[in-house]
C-alpha cells in the first residue's frame, strides 16, 4: 500500500472548512463511499513536559491546579502556566516538574481551598 499525501490548498476560517487535493492509490478491499479518518500533524515538539488538559485548561494562560502531596494523601494547589495545547494535552511551560501529579478535572467547588485532603 502506497503512503497517501495530501495537500491543503484553501482554508476559510468563517466556515472552518480545509479543502485538500492528492491522489491515493487504492487499498485492495477500499471501496469509494467508506468513509476516512486522519491526523494532521501541525507541529512535532521535542523535549516538552505536559500533562492531559485540564478541565479549564486554555492555551498560554496561568491556571491553578491541585498537585499531589503526602503520598498522594492531600493536593496543594499550585500556580502552573500553561503553553501549546492540543486536543487532549497542554504543554506546561512553568509550574510542575517531571513526575508530579496533578488533578484534571474540575475542582472549581474548592476554589477558597489551597489544600485539600484526599480520601
């Protein structure tokens, strides 16, 4: 099977539509109305710390998230900016270190809480 290419020619932000042109060669057993799913790669980071995005995780903004403490008996919360973001993680600019762990979800309900215990 040949490596299919594509090339993006137009892209119009009013109607977040992409038009793409190229040709594949046609895998044994494809047939025309299946339906194809891809992965455009925008950019490859090398030597990048993130973690999963947060609930109320922005590109390029300072969000507060819990860390785990104690052996993961309490969260503190910390100050961590966040960089580049994707649809599942976010690149952590300052903040956490390799290996910390960090609570995702939402945690607004403890906003007036720098520390919480976990159970």
């Amino acid at each position: 099977m040949s490596n299919p290419t594509r090339t993006v020619t137009a892209f119009h932000p009013s109607q977040d539509v992409r038009e793409a042109e190229g040709s594949t060669s046609q895998h044994q057993g494809a047939r025309p109305d299946l339906s194809v799913e891809g992965t455009v790669e925008i950019e490859r980071l090398t030597y990048v710390l993130f973690v999963g995005r947060p609930v109320h995780g922005e590109a390029n903004s300072t969000v507060g998230l819990f860390k785990l403490i104690d052996d993961g008996k309490d969260a503190a919360r910390v100050q961590v900016v966040l960089g580049r973001t994707s649809v599942n993680t976010v690149e952590i600019v300052k903040g956490l270190q390799i290996g910390d762990q960090v609570i995702l979800s939402d945690m607004s309900a403890w906003d007036n809480f720098d520390r919480v215990q976990l159970k």
